[in-house]
C-alpha cells in the first residue's frame, strides 16, 4: 500500500522575486530529504544575502502600488487563492506529507487550518474598526489602518502549509509585500503555494519566496527595508531571532517551544481522556508546538494510565501515525529514551521497537512512547523532545500539579481532564500558559481566537493570528481636525 505519492524525479523549487521563479546567485541548492524513504525528493536554491537584497527591492517596489489598491480589491485575489487552495488541496496535502512526514489526513488538516486564517483574512474588509469622531466642539479624530511596507515571515518545518498561512494573508491583506523564508527541510509546499497566489492574481513581488539556510535568514532580519520579522521554531532561535531584529529597530514576534502540560485527574472521564492525550501526543508523530509532552498524573488515575499504554501500544506506523522529520530527530528520540530508562523511569511503551511501514523501511521512525514514573528535573520531564513521547509525573493534589506548570519556563499550553467545573476554572485561572484546554489535548484556538503562548514560547507583544495578528502587520494613523473655529471654544478645541 502506498502512504504517499512520491514523484520518480526530483521536484525542482525556486525562490519567487517579483513575480519571477528564480535560482540563487550563487548557483548552489539545498537538497530536501523525504521523512518516508530517506532520499532525497527534491531541491531549492541555497539563497544568498545578494538574492535576499534582490527579493527586498522588487518587495518594496511592489509594496508602494499595493498599500494603494483598497482592501475590498485585496480581498478579491485571496478568494481566488482560497478557492485554488481548495481545487489542489489533495496535491498540496500530499506534497506535506512527502517532505514533513505527516500522514496524508494530517497534512489535509494542516491547510483546512491554514485556509481558517485565510478566510479571516477575508473577513477584515468589512470588520475593520477604523472610523471617525467627533471629541470636543469642531475637533473631530479619525483612525486609518496602514500597512508596515515589506515584512518578513521565517516558518518551520512542522507545518510547511499552515503556519505560513498564519502570516502572510493577513500580511498582504492589509496591504503589505511579504518575505516567505521556509524552513529548508520543507520548501517545496511553500513553493507550490506561491504559484497560486501568482495564478489569483496577486501582483508581482507582492509575495516573494527565498529559499536558503542561516544566511538567507540573518539577511532578511538584517535587511533595513524589512520592518516586521515573525518567526515560529525552537525557543533558543526565537529569542536569538527575536533579540537580532529588535537590535536593529523592527518589529519582532518570535514563536519558540513548547513542554506541554496535561493534568489529569482521578474524576476525568475515560472515553475523553484516553484518546485526548494519546491523539495530543502522537498526532503529527509529536512534531508539534502543541502536542502533550508531560502529563501530570494527580492521584489515583492507573486505570487511565493502563488507557492510555493500551492505546499508544497500538498505533501502527505510517497509518496511525507519520515520520520523523530526519535521521537526527530520531536518533535524539532513541537517546532520551534510554536516558530516562537509565534514570530509573519506567518505559510503559517504547517507540524504538516500533516496526516501520512496509516498503518504507529506509525512512525516519520512531513509534509513540510512555515514559512512568519520572522526576520533575529529569531531561524527559523538563526539556523539550519534540517527538512522540509522553512523561508521566505523579503527583498527590492539584496544588502540585498547578506548581509543575507554573515552574515550567515554557508557556504554550495546558489541558486538564475532569468532570469537575470547579476543576476546570480554577486550572484555567492559575495556569500560566496562553492556551488552556478543557478535555481537549490540543487547546489550539479557532479563528478569530489568536494562537501564541507565554514565558519562553513567545518573544515580543502579541499573536500571530487573529486580531492580534492585524495589529502586528499593521500600525494606525491617527488624524486630528478642525475647519473651523467654534465661538464657544475650550481649551480642548
């Protein structure tokens, strides 16, 4: 049985500079391994600080003549994207899946998601709060939303489709020319999408792609011309990124790692919570900003522990569950495991005797794992794993369980599994991290509701979706006039 359509010649990428599919200066490529087979699939340029001040100038062209087309204009080619997106929605989500590892349902997901905050994007012709007032006698104030000019997103491997998506249509949509710099593992989806924003008609240069590693990136952070920079990866990137643009005076949201708490209590109902964390911390193999990494057991819950083991125990590879991203990645797995075994943890179910699927043997995988019985300190309890494994801390009370996530330096998410209302609020009151959840694994928020975490998972002010997202994008021009003078003036006019 095939899990993907993997092509019989390389997929050749390019980068997109004003309107134009492009190699590198340089002529140097950067390979893209598939997770599935472990070769090598595809190729995009390897983009040089050249090609970067390349892709800028053509922007800021392009930004000028777009800051001027009316938002309800704008509005009509993302439509037409949307509607494209759609159309090719099984090529796109197949081309996820052959780069990131994903399975095919989850890949599809992953542009549904992404395609939520499109059609918010869409929305904002008709919800902007701009407006005028009158504020004393004669003096009237008017609010105008404008764009930045060019801007910048630097996005990850996990989710080649949705988390740009979580840019660059609200980026273009309020009048920006925006900078796409893909992870390099995963480019060739992002390529793919920027020929269909080129076939709605989205003017040249309005959105540009740059292929590349570490010297594309620190080109566009650097670039003076570039006023906003957003970011999604690890934590110690996203404060290096989010540090390096804020030095040099631009806008900077920086969207960093993840050590996920679930607490689950004794009174938590089984059919919710045995599936709840086992999908929270296998879905998309664990490679996840989102997923469950540390389950904070609080009293007597062995039986949905058992649960929880008997289903994990039971995701077949491949179908239930994709690849790892690189040989790396699951060599970084196969050690933490045997770190925490070592420690004295007990494995209730190891991901490294997980069989790979058949006629896939050669690619990247590693099976869902349970680690029991761990110490707070433990690297399995305490750093981010980024992968398919679940440590379970025990714990007497939820004073302690709440401790654990105020502790923690990381400020993503928090889910709490309980019948209990009074449970559930005093979780969602005292909890520290900017996504909670309530018998839901993976609390992502729905649009117009902003994704963004707190402490180490974020650096800067604000979202990356939703309102918070048009205000990142965006600054307000505000306006003050008076055409004539009143007789019965004040200081205030």
């Amino acid at each position: 049985m095939n899990l993907i359509d993997v092509p019989q010649q390389l997929v050749t990428g390019h980068n997109f500079v004003g309107g134009e599919k492009t190699a590198s200066v340089t002529g140097r490529t950067l390979a893209v391994e598939s997770p599935y087979t472990g070769t090598t699939v595809g190729e995009v340029p390897r983009s040089s600080k050249e090609d970067v001040e390349a892709a800028v100038q053509a922007a800021s062209r392009a930004a000028e003549s777009w800051a001027l087309v009316p938002l309800k204009e704008r509005t009509q080619i993302l439509f037409r994207f949307r509607d494209l997106v759609y159309k090719h929605i099984d090529t796109i989500s197949n081309l996820v899946s052959l780069e990131a590892g994903k399975t095919f349902d989850e890949a599809k997901a992953g542009v549904a998601k992404g395609l939520e905050v499109v059609e918010f994007a869409l929305s904002l012709q008709n919800l902007d709060d701009g407006g005028a007032l009158e504020v004393s006698r004669g003096v009237s104030c008017e609010v105008r939303r404008e764009p930045l000019g060019v801007v910048a997103g630097i996005t990850p491997f996990n989710f080649p489709a949705m988390v740009p998506m979580w840019m660059y249509p609200c980026a273009i949509t309020l009048g920006n020319a925006f900078i796409l710099k893909p992870s390099e593992k995963v480019p060739l989806t992002a390529c793919f999408c920027a020929d269909l924003l080129l076939e709605a008609g989205l003017p040249n240069g309005v959105f540009s792609v740059i292929n590349g590693d570490r010297e594309a990136v620190e080109g566009l952070i650097d670039h003076p011309d570039v006023k906003a920079v957003a970011f999604v990866g690890s934590s110690p990137v996203a404060r290096a990124v989010y540090a390096r643009a804020a030095a040099s005076g631009k806008r900077s949201l920086s969207l960093g790692g993840a050590k996920n708490h679930l607490l689950v209590v004794p009174d938590a109902d089984p059919e919710i919570t045995i599936p709840g964390v086992v999908d929270s911390f296998t879905g998309c193999a664990g490679q996840r900003c989102m997923a469950a990494s540390l389950m904070v057991a609080v009293g007597d819950v062995d039986h949905l522990i058992d649960g929880i083991v008997e289903r994990a125990s039971q995701i077949q590879l491949g179908t239930g569950m994709g690849a790892i991203i690189d040989r790396a990645s699951t060599e970084r797995l196969t050690n933490a495991v045997q770190k925490a075994k070592e420690d004295g943890v007990k494995v209730r179910v190891d991901g490294r005797e997980a069989s790979a699927p058949a006629g896939y043997e050669n690619g990247f995988w590693f099976g869902p794992s349970v680690l029991d019985g761990a110490d707070p300190s433990m690297e399995c309890a305490s750093k981010e794993l980024f992968g398919p494994i679940i440590t379970i801390v025990r714990v007497d009370t939820l004073e302690e369980a709440l401790a654990l996530e105020k502790n923690s330096p990381y400020g993503n998410a928090t889910s709490v599994f309980t019948t209990s209302g009074t449970v559930a609020c005093r979780v969602a009151e005292e909890a520290t991290n900017g996504m909670i959840g309530v018998n839901i694994g993976v609390p992502v928020p729905r649009e117009p509701f902003s994704f963004g975490g707190t402490k180490d998972s974020r650096f800067g002010c604000g979202d990356i979706t939703g309102k918070a997202g048009v205000e990142f994008w965006s600054h307000l021009k505000k306006i003050t006039s008076k055409w004539a003078l009143q007789s019965d003036a004040n200081w205030m006019s």
